[in-house]
C-alpha cells in the first residue's frame, strides 16, 4: 500500500469527504491554492462563472477495499458505497458538486512506504516496486496495490459557450472574488479586513472556512 507525505491518517481513516476542487472563468488551480477554490465552489457565490467538469473513477486491481463513498442525493442524505469486487468498473459524477471518500486502504503497518511527488511504480519481474530517484521504497505483488484512475473533462453547453471560455470573456479576477466574497459576509453580518494576500491569509481562510464548509451529515456522525 502506498500513501504520500504524513497524511496516512487522512487517508486509512478518510476524514468527512471531500468534493473536487473546481474551476472558474479565471480562476483554476494554475492560478489560484486549491483551498481558496474549494471554498468559492462551496460558497455557491460563483455558480455564474463555474466550469461544468465530469469526472469519471475507474477501478483496476482485484482487491477488496479502497472503494467509493458517494452521496449522490446530497451531503444530507444516506451514503452509498461502491466497494468489494469493484475491478473494471467506473463511476462518472459531478464531483465538484458530490461528495464522496475513499474507503479505508492499508495501514502503515501492512507495508505502505512514504512517497514524494517525484516516485514511481516500475514492474519488476512478479513485483511491483516503488522507486525514489536512486532509492527502492518497497516491492509489492498486484494483490497488494490499489490502483484507480481518475478523468476529467470540461462540458460546455453548445460551441458559443465553448468559445467564450476559450476566449476568456467572462472571467473573473481575485478582486472579484472579494467583492462578492464581502458583500456576502457583509450581508451575514460579518466585517472583515481584507489583506492583501487573501487566498494565503490564515485568518481570512479560517473564516471563509467556518462560513462556508460543511459535511455529510453521516460523514460527521462516523
């Protein structure tokens, strides 16, 4: 089992779900933290400039666990789960909308080694080896690897609406953001210092956070 950085925890007890992160006339993840993304695709205050994106997961090993947690009735209703005999399936979704988790896969103390971003999988003879730059992590057989493909695509509604985010009419920019960010909170009651770095302001992330968040219901509960 493999498993990156310190975040095994996360991972083996899978936190409250998650949705994508989403992107924006102007605003994606080549521009902007992947935090501040999430929480303006939360906030609902950006629906207008939001790019509509299918994602399809599709299961390749034979093993048992590391299956799929989805509320497709939304985060306050029951759960379903995709799990067990799950090779050569998919699930196509609107991620960004949907929650969803992955279920519990490995334990450090079955063998997962720490990755970096730079790692790679390579086979060896009836293994599956785990490499570093010059360092081998670990060898493991396939009934030991979970492996899963994610795909992504951009949907448009007709070749108009294709052409003008390819144009970039329309987009958005950080001050933008903001703006609707503030009357929002405005609104709510709440006054707040803008700095001048908001997507990497702790302070500001927290109460965009406290704002906006929420979880599956049964998520929490677990």
């Amino acid at each position: 089992m493999l498993y990156h950085n310190d975040t095994w925890q996360l991972q083996y007890h899978q936190g409250a779900g998650n949705t994508d992160i989403p992107a924006f006339r102007g605003m994606d993840r080549a521009r902007c933290p992947i935090t501040w993304l999430s929480i303006m695709g939360l906030s609902g205050l950006f629906e207008d400039v939001r790019l509509s994106i299918a994602t399809a997961v599709a299961w390749l090993y034979e093993g048992r666990d590391g299956g799929f947690e989805y509320w497709p009735d939304g985060p306050d209703a029951p759960s379903r789960v995709h799990e067990g005999r799950i090779e050569n399936t998919a699930i196509v979704g609107d991620n960004d909308f949907m929650w969803h988790r992955v279920r519990p896969t490995g334990d450090p103390r079955g063998g997962m080694v720490r990755l970096s971003l730079d790692a790679e999988l390579a086979r060896e003879g009836e293994q599956w080896v785990v490499r570093d730059g010059g360092r081998r992590l670990g060898a493991f057989g396939w009934d030991a690897l979970r492996v899963s493909l994610s795909w992504k695509a951009l949907v448009f509604d007709d070749d108009a609406d294709r052409r003008r985010y390819e144009a970039h009419a329309d987009d958005i920019d950080l001050a933008e953001a903001v703006r609707r960010f503030d009357a929002d909170l405005r609104a709510r009651g709440v006054a707040h210092a803008w700095p001048a770095d908001p997507v990497r302001d702790p302070a500001t992330i927290r109460l965009l956070t406290e704002t906006y968040v929420r979880y599956p219901a049964d998520a929490r509960a677990a």
